[in-house]
C-alpha cells in the first residue's frame, strides 16, 4: 500500500503483475477488495494524489530497487 485517492477512498498500491521485467505500476483498489483499475503510467514506484485527486506525483523507480545491482 502507498497511499489512497483521496475522494473516491480507494487504496493506491505498486504491483509488477503487468508490468515488465523489474519495474511497477501503480493500481487503485476498494477497501473490500472490488474495483481494481491501473493507473494510466506506463511504470510507477511511489505517487500521491493532489488534494482533488486530479492530478499525481509519481516517481518511476521505487527507492528500494536502487541496490538491486549489488
């Protein structure tokens, strides 16, 4: 879990099931586990809603994977 939108309540999570090879996208989900949709990003590692939910910060690598290499 990352975070939540914040008008429609659903939880924002990073999931690699459609993604390739190392990299995430970012999914909304229901609390009672219905309604899952991607995020349109081609690849996401953390992001935030603005106060509206119009509008995302995102980054493209999540922080842990830096050390993947070593």
């Amino acid at each position: 879990m990352i975070g939540w939108h914040p008008t429609n309540g659903k939880i924002l999570f990073r999931s690699s099931r459609e993604a390739h090879s190392r990299f995430t996208r970012l999914y909304l989900i229901a609390p009672d586990g219905s309604g899952l949709e991607a995020v349109p990003l081609h690849e996401a590692g953390w992001g935030s809603f603005s106060q509206d939910g119009a509008r995302i910060a995102y980054t493209r690598v999540a922080i842990e994977d830096r050390t993947w290499k070593r």
